[in-house]
C-alpha cells in the first residue's frame, strides 16, 4: 500500500518551477511507435506536460491531443499548440467513450496509488476505441518526486487485464522475447481494447474455468503467454502476401488474431474441436471480419472439407501431441498445401515421467526431436528448428530432471553435433514445390498479368510453384541447404531444358557457389561450363530473356571469382548493353551493376577512357528505365504493385556509384587509387548492408550478454543452495576434524598396546626360552636318576 499524494499541487509547482526541458531522447522514437501501433487516427496523451510528445505526434501526422492535472503544464503546452490540451485526473477524464483510437499513458500511472490504478486503466479504456500504450522510465531524474508504485511488468499486466483490456497483437515488438526475462530500464506495455459484448459474455473470471484446455494467451499474465505470443509473431514472418493460412487446433483464437494484424495473409481459418473455444473465438476476434473465420471441428477428419493445395501455410502448436494418429494429420496437412508451401509446428521436448508417459491426460504421446524430425521428413522438407524455453526444462547433465531456465528462442544450426535442452521444438517444412501436380493459382501478385510480362509466370516455367519457393527472395525458402536440393531436382529433370525453371535453379546454384569461402577452382569451372550450356539453349521469350541477363551477369561474377578478367569484361559488358524492353524495368538492378563493375575492371586496367564509357551506360541506362510508364512499371495503379519500385530504387541507387565514379575520374579532379573503392560504399544498398551486418553482429553480442546475464541469475539462484551446501562442508570438515583427532589418538593407544604387546611377546619368548632350558636341565637330571636306579637294580649285572 502507497500513500496518496496531491499530484495537482505536486506536478503545478513542478512545472511553474521547472526549466525549459530538452525534448527526451525517447521523444521522437516514441511518436513513431505510437502512430506505428496505433494508426494515423485521433490520439490521447494522458499526462501531457509541456505537449511535447502531442507536438511530435501532430509533425508525424496524427491527429493528437493531450489531457494534464496541471493547469500550469496545460497553459504551457497550449501556448506551443493552441486548442489540444484539457486540464484533468486520469482518473476522471472529460471526452466521450471511445472519443480516441488510441490513449497513451507515458510516465503517469506509477504516481497514483496502487488503489487508484485499475480506475485510471478503465477510464483510459472508456475513451479508447482500439489502443493503449503505458510507457514508464524508471528512475528518471526530471520527475517532481519519486515514483509511488515500483512494481514489476508482471504487476503492471495483471492490473490491465483485471481492468478488462487485451495485451495487443504488436505486444513483443518493444523488445525479444528472451529480453523480457529481465524487468529493468524502460518498460512498456501495448494493450487492446476487447470488443464489449465479448468482455461481457466471457469475463477473466469465465475464462478460468476452461484454463485446463485453453487460455487466451493475450488475456495471460507471465512466461508461458509470451512463449505462445511469440510463436505465432514468429509464425507471422513466413507468411506471403496472399497466402491463405490455417490455423489447426487454434484453441481460443489469439493466434489467429495475432496473425491477422502482423502478416498480409489473404485468408486465415482458425479449427478446433471445442464449440466453446469456437465461440469464444469468433466473439473476441473475427466479429464482422471475412479475412478472419472459426470453424469447429475434430483434426483430422474435419480438413476434409477442404481440395488439395488449399492452403499456403499452416500453424499447428501443440497439436501433435493431442491426436492419436500424428501421422495421418502430417499426411493431411501435406495435401492441403500448395507445392512449396508451409508448415509450422510445435510439440513438447519430453515431458514424460518417470514411467516414460506424459502424465497430462489429453497428450497421447512423448515427442523428442528426433521422433519430431522423423515423422514430418515422411511428408516435407524440413526448413528450420527451434529450441524454445519459458521457464524451465528437463536437464540431461542433471539427469534429466526439470529445472528452472530462463526464456530461450533460438534457431538451431544445422551443424549442431549436441542438442541443447529445450521446453520444446519448433519446426518449419516445405512441401516440395518439384513433385507439384497441381494447376498453378497466384497469391503474391494477384492477377498475373498485371503489370504485363514481367509476372506471367504460367507461360514461363513448367512449373510456376517455384517462382516462390525458390526464386524470388522476399517469399522463397530460407534454409540454403532446402533451396540447394530443390535447385538440383530441378536440374537434374531433362524435361527443364531451355525453360525458366532450369535457368532459375542454376542461379541459385551459382550464387551459392559465389558465398563460398573457399571453392574449387574445378567446381567453378564447371559450373562456367553449364552456364554456357544454358545460356546457349535459352529460348527467347520475355522471361527468358530475364535469366539469360540475369545467369550472364553471375556468369561474369564467376569468371571474375577465378581470375579471369578478361572474359569477365567482355560479359559484363554484354549485360550492360543488353535490351530488356521484352520484359520489365526491374531487371535494370543487373544492367547498371554489370555497367559499374565493368567500369572498375577497365579502371584496375589502367583504361580510364573504357572505364568511363561503361560508368556513362551505366547512368544513361538507369535513366531510361524511370522514363517507362507507372503503368508499365506497377500495373495498376489502383492496386500497385510495390517491388517494381523498390528494384526501381535499387538500380537509380546503383547508378549513384557510377556518378561518383564519373566524378572520381574526371580530369578536374585529382584520382587517388583508393577513392573508387570508397565512392562504392557510398550508395545506400552498400550502406543498409553495411547496417544489417552491424545489426546482426549487435544481435550476437545481444545475445551473449543475455546468455552472461542468464548463467549469472542461475548463479545467483544457487547461491543459497552454495552457502547450505558450504554449511554442511563446514560441518562435515568440523566432524571429520573430530575423528581424525580420535583416529591419532586411537592410533597412539594402538601403538603403546603394540608396545606392551611387543614387550609381552619378548617376555613370553624369554620364558618360553628359560622354561625349554628348565625342561632340558630336567630331562637330564630325570636321565641320570634313571640310569642310577638301574646300576642299583641290577648292581653287578
């Protein structure tokens, strides 16, 4: 329990007394997220001050407003941004119900009472249409006085759901999920306003009642919540635009939700055999939504309502371990998907007994990853495994008994020779898009003909399925091992031969050849020799001609890996000048770097005149292609679409390098050797690159020090066990301090018996010795006697 303090006269002397404060660090960060997770609609900052955050929501393009206790804050915020700011108590605030579409409450609930808490969070959700965001800095320094309630997220969370929000679909986005281990620093906390007929009909205190089978995990305070949130922001990453996906055994619906707000899915089923569940579902979640549906039903024999290849992506978490016959829902799910779609599931790492069984009555069966592996690889290629923990697991080192563990989500790599402990495994597989036998159906670019040629992928490939499989990036399997052997079916089928697919799966070949460290000079120059071989059987139309740029400008990147300058001039140079009016502009990303890189072999040739001349194409090149029509180059303009312009970007972006080129070698200028090479970097492809290879070192380090962070708080959890265990040592060694002394003494008493026992024994032998002399004296005496007797007897005989 805290004391109640008189906030108005508190923060009114504050900001009457308070210098003019440099906006937060956080400011501008802040304004972003906020528009980010709320929208560009009208926005509420409770606790406003100077209206700094309200000012920098306006500038970003919400309509912002803000709500302060102290009138002297409020007069100052209004002198900066007249007619936004109200003067009132969180705890009593003056608009309408659901006058905003989103509230945030930065660095003012952890001044009220604890008492006062849930008033204030209901009276935010009153006014709220969808959002709220709680921000707290903790220990900040500029605040009037310290903060009266110093309570953990846990505590933050179960005072917002008591008061009838949702944890919102964005909620894991402030941070990873390992990072939530440790409550320090800034915290803050996303929230979603639940539909009120789905609040009334199932309150927090109904939803208990069904905790044995499902729990709404958004609705769920802790470590196993966000072990079920995460899978699912997870899951959201894999989808493709377009993709229809199902949800198996979705319990209450948050996973569907979550990927209905994170991902651009076309269709999202969510099916599960509890009508409760269903219900609860389609109440909370689905309401009015077509994208979004429930249906209830028993897996698997329930999918069967739906043809081959429906589906684009399943999420199946937890579900396997719940059915009888796992395999024949592996055997389903691989029906249901299109050639080269996906499957994600989840299953429990050994939660067995000690006899072997898993002691919850609705599992039927004990999965290890091994067992996991082996019955998905019947039906998919398998992409990807993860480790995931909550809060603890089975310890092999410790034999195999649960033990507590901080939160972990890890992609295991494929070389790993020892499987770390684990909570449970997470897996992703591909359905093979090269035994496709199914009529191709569009889901990325919706009509493909639209912009024309450049998506017509149906007259192309013999099997257009691996247009997203294999060939374009931002959609294709991830694992380069899965994409190796999939490129080599492809080649290996003769049937390929001068059509696209053949093409497209030799790049991939060649590309992965090109991020070897250390290939052999045979294996490129064999891989050379198919290129010609290829190249040479290409047929003409547009998106061959695509590949035949596309395979001659790796080609040129070969030649060039082996040293062979020459040649890798003359090809490049091809490619530069090639005529791509059959297809599309995009593939001018290729034209304008074989024009660059052409230009920098001629510079090393000490020919800047040739050099020149390709850097000139290169910028010509560049600048014909953004003269083609917005139709030409995204389709409909009604319904764009967006990586034409991105690839536009791209190769403008690479002609940057061959202007700074064109100025680095112009006669007015001095030409140090090294400025090329810097003048390349230059551009913003070279720069993002260089970022995401800063991001991804800063991830690795992240993720040590967490790993650091992690053994020292296991430390620390053992430390009252060390001083016990130091205890009993400190006893034992007292004890055994104890005996050695009575040992020495014992060992004393037993030499001074041996000493006696030694004396004794010279005693013993001594008479032993005088009684053998004795009985000899006597046998000699006895003799003589004898023998005088005998001359007596028989005297003169």
């Amino acid at each position: 329990m805290n004391k109640s303090i008189d906030l108005k006269n508190l923060f009114d002397d504050f900001w009457q007394k308070a210098p003019e404060l440099a906006p937060s660090a956080n400011l501008a960060s802040d304004a972003k997220e906020i528009i980010r997770i709320g929208g560009y609609g009208r926005v509420l900052d409770v606790g406003a001050g100077r209206g700094q955050l309200v000012r920098a929501l306006i500038m970003g393009g919400a309509d912002a407003h803000g709500v302060d206790i102290s009138s002297v804050a409020v007069n100052q915020a209004s002198a900066m941004v007249p007619g936004r700011f109200s003067e009132a108590s969180v705890l009593q605030l003056p608009f309408e119900d659901s006058s905003f579409d989103t509230v945030v409450a930065r660095d003012v609930l952890h001044f009220l009472n604890e008492n006062d808490v849930g008033v204030a969070l209901r009276e935010m959700q009153r006014i709220a249409r969808k959002s709220c965001i709680l921000i707290f800095s903790r220990n900040d320094d500029r605040n009037p006085t310290p903060q009266t309630i110093t309570q953990d997220r846990s505590w933050w969370e179960e005072q917002c759901l008591l008061a009838g929000w949702r944890k919102h679909p964005e909620y894991l986005t402030e941070g990873s999920y390992e990072t939530l281990q440790h409550d320090w620093g800034r915290l803050q906390i996303l929230l979603e306003k639940i539909p009120a007929n789905a609040v009334a009909t199932y309150p927090l205190e109904a939803l208990a009642e069904e905790r044995d089978l499902h729990m709404d995990m958004l609705r769920e305070v802790g470590e196993r919540s966000d072990a079920h949130l995460v899978r699912y922001r997870w899951a959201a990453g894999y989808i493709r635009t377009g993709d229809r996906v199902l949800d198996a055994a979705c319990g209450l619906g948050y996973g569907g939700h979550l990927l209905r707000h994170l991902s651009e899915a076309a269709e999202i089923v969510g099916i599960d055999g509890s009508e409760y569940a269903i219900r609860y579902a389609s109440a909370n979640f689905s309401e009015g939504l077509e994208r979004l549906k429930y249906e209830e039903g028993f897996l698997p024999e329930c999918l069967a309502q739906f043809p081959d290849g429906h589906f684009d992506f399943i999420t199946s978490f937890e579900t396997l371990e719940h059915v009888k016959d796992p395999k024949a829902l592996l055997a389903e799910f691989h029906r249901l998907l299109s050639p080269g779609g996906r499957l994600l599931a989840s299953v429990p790492n050994d939660w067995s007994d000690e006899t072997g069984e898993d002691p919850n009555p609705y599992h039927y069966h004990v999965y290890t990853l091994p067992r996991l592996k082996e019955e998905v690889a019947e039906h998919f290629l398998i992409e990807d495994i993860y480790q995931q923990i909550a809060s603890g697991c089975k310890v092999r080192l410790e034999g195999d008994t649960w033990k507590p563990r901080p939160r972990k989500f890890r992609k295991l790599s494929e070389d790993a020779q020892d499987l770390p402990d684990s909570e449970w495994w997470l897996i992703t597989a591909v359905k093979d898009p090269v035994k496709a036998h199914l009529s191709y159906r569009e889901t990325v670019y919706g009509e493909s003909h639209n912009p024309p040629k450049l998506l017509e992928f149906e007259a192309a490939y013999r099997n257009p399925w691996l247009v997203r499989s294999m060939v374009e990036f931002p959609f294709r399997i991830r694992n380069a091992s899965v994409l190796k052997i999939i490129a080599e079916e492809v080649l290996s089928n003769s049937d390929n031969h001068g059509f696209a697919d053949e093409a497209a799966a030799l790049a991939v070949q060649g590309y992965q050849l090109i991020a070897q460290p250390n290939p052999q000079a045979s294996v490129v120059e064999a891989a050379i020799q198919r290129l010609h071989e290829v190249l040479a059987r290409i047929r003409m139309s547009p998106h061959q001609k695509r590949w035949q740029i596309s395979l001659s400008y790796l080609l040129g990147q070969l030649l060039l890996s082996k040293g062979d300058r020459k040649e890798a001039l003359a090809c490049l140079t091809s490619v530069s000048s090639s005529d791509i009016s059959d297809f599309h502009p995009s593939l001018g990303t290729k034209i304008v770097d074989a024009a660059y890189e052409a230009g920098c072999i001629a510079a090393s040739n000490d020919d800047l005149l040739q050099a020149r001349a390709h850097w000139k194409r290169g910028v010509e090149r560049a600048f014909s292609l953004v003269q083609s029509s917005a139709t030409e180059f995204l389709g409909d303009i009604e319904y764009p679409q967006q990586f034409p312009i991105i690839v536009g970007v791209e190769f403008l972006d690479s002609a940057v390098r061959c202007v700074r080129a064109l100025r680095w070698s112009s006669e007015r200028f001095e030409r140090p050797a090294n400025q090329l090479a810097r003048h390349a970097e230059q551009n913003w492809k070279w720069l993002i690159l260089e970022r995401a290879q800063a991001l991804h070192s800063q991830e690795l380090l992240i993720q040590e020090r967490d790993e650091i962070i992690a053994r020292q708080h296991a430390i620390l959890q053992q430390q009252p066990r060390i001083e016990q265990l130091n205890e009993v040592i400190a006893s034992q060694a007292k004890m055994l301090e104890d005996r050695w002394l009575v040992v020495e003494k014992m060992e004393a008493m037993i030499k001074e018996r041996d000493e006696v026992i030694q004396s004794q024994r010279r005693t013993i032998e001594e008479r032993e010795r005088e009684f053998a002399e004795e009985q000899k004296r006597q046998q000699e005496r006895l003799s003589v006697r004898v023998k005088s007797r005998v001359r007596k007897l028989f005297g003169a005989n």
